[in-house]
C-alpha cells in the first residue's frame, strides 16, 4: 500500500514539474513576444514603406477610418512573431527535449534549423523576385479610362499571404527528409511517382495564387524545383540509414562470433 501511494506522489511529482516548467517556457515566450510586437509597431511606418516599394508606383488608399491602424497593428504582430520565432522554437526545443532520445533530439534540431533557414530564403525569394513580377503583372493591365484605389489592407493581405505561402512552401524538402528519415516515405517511391506529385504541385499552387498564369508559374516551379531537391536530400539520408543498419548488423555478428567460442 505505501509503494502503491509512493509511485503516485512521484507521478503527481512529476506532473507538477511538467507544468511549472511549461508555465515558465510560457511566460518568457510572452514577454519577448509582446516586446518584439511593440518594437515592431515602432518601426511599422518605415516597414509600411518597405511594403509599398515592392512593385511599381500604386496610389493605395484606406476606405475605412480604422483601416490603417488595424493594418500596422497586422504588420506589428506578424512581424513581432517572426522576429520571435528563434526564441520561441527555442523554449519549445527546452521542454519537449528532456523526454527525447538522442537521436531524436539530433534529427529535430537540424530539421529545425535548416527549416528556418529554407523558410527565410522563400520568403527572401518571393520578396525580390515574385512579388514584384506578379505586382507588374498586375498592373500591366491598367488602362486610362480605368485608376487604380487599392485598399492598403487589401494589399498587406497579399503581401503577407504571397510571403507565407513561398517561406511555407520551401519547406517542402525538409519534411520530405523527415518523412524518409522516420521510413514514411521511400525515396523510390518519390521516383516513381515524380509525375503525380508534378501534376499536384502546380494544382496547389493554382489554389495558393491568384487565378493568373504567371503567378502559378512563379509558384509551381519553384516547388518542382524543390521537390527535386527534397528526393536528392532524402536519397542521402535513405543511403545513410542503410549504411547505419549495415554497420550495426556487422557489428552483432561479430559479438555473436566472439561470444560463441567462448561457451564452447
């Protein structure tokens, strides 16, 4: 009867624990976000401005009195969690890794990291190449009789959704990897079934884009691209795991030999 109540003071124990430490991760990951939101509204102006050089000259208006402010406070949000992210990931990484094996905690932080940094050269590549070429696209259309108003927030919505979509979207190789390293998918059947996940790239970013050739294009290349890139990765990885698995058989084959003599 004591044992019985001694495992469950240490599994109350351990519960306890478990949510002090995660109140903790969850305070400090709400200072810093709410400081890097405020810092971000400081400097929503000259970001506003960063926004609007993007494409060609637009004359935006905003058609409701609040719509501007609304519009900084978006940019202050979005823009304080992305600022935030690396510390955010971090406290994430501090409470689940405990209860990770080695492996595992080697496998998510590359995958993390080389994650974030994939994310920021989409974001990066939709920034200077995309955007403005779908913006001039846009705009080649316009005729005197007819004046561009663009909403401001109309704008912004574009802008951030056309952003997400490719940091998103170029994340595709890293989870290709860790589908491979964690034998969900193979790399053969990526090969073999490379036609198909074309055919669904380009219907995907028909959904993502606006309903125009060249947005598609700029979007769906890039992703077949990627998609190649992810099968090279995960071909790396499949190998290494075979190598592994080889190396560790070799190894229980030559203790079986070692220990057999010895019972003799």
């Amino acid at each position: 009867m004591r044992k019985k109540n001694k495992k469950v003071t240490e599994k109350n124990l351990t519960i306890v624990g478990h949510l002090t430490e995660l109140r903790k991760r969850l305070v400090y990951s709400s200072v810093v976000l709410v400081a890097t939101v405020l810092i971000c509204y400081n400097y929503a102006e000259n970001i506003v401005k960063h926004i609007i050089d993007i494409g060609p000259h637009i004359n935006f208006v905003f058609i409701a009195p609040a719509e501007l402010l609304m519009s900084y406070i978006k940019i202050s949000i979005i823009g304080g969690l992305v600022v935030s992210a690396p510390f955010l990931a971090l406290q994430i990484w501090m409470f689940v890794s405990p209860g990770l094996k080695k492996n595992e905690k080697r496998t998510i932080a590359v995958s993390l990291f080389v994650g974030g940094f994939f994310f920021i050269i989409g974001v990066v590549f939709s920034y200077l190449v995309v955007m403005p070429t779908m913006l001039q696209f846009f705009m080649g259309f316009q005729i005197e009789e007819i004046r561009e108003m663009i909403s401001f927030s109309n704008y912004l919505s574009f802008v951030i959704n056309t952003l997400l979509s490719f940091g998103l979207i170029f994340e595709l190789p890293i989870v290709m990897v860790i589908m491979t390293r964690f034998h969900i998918l193979k790399v053969e059947f990526l090969k073999k079934n490379r036609k198909f996940a074309i055919l669904i790239i380009f219907v995907v970013a028909a959904i993502l884009t606006p309903p125009d050739v060249v947005s598609q294009i700029l979007l769906g290349l890039p992703m077949v691209l990627l998609f190649e890139v992810g099968i090279i990765l995960s071909s790396i990885v499949e190998k290494g795991e075979k190598r592994k698995s080889k190396k560790e058989e070799k190894n229980k084959k030559e203790e079986k030999n070692e220990i057999e003599p010895s019972d003799e």
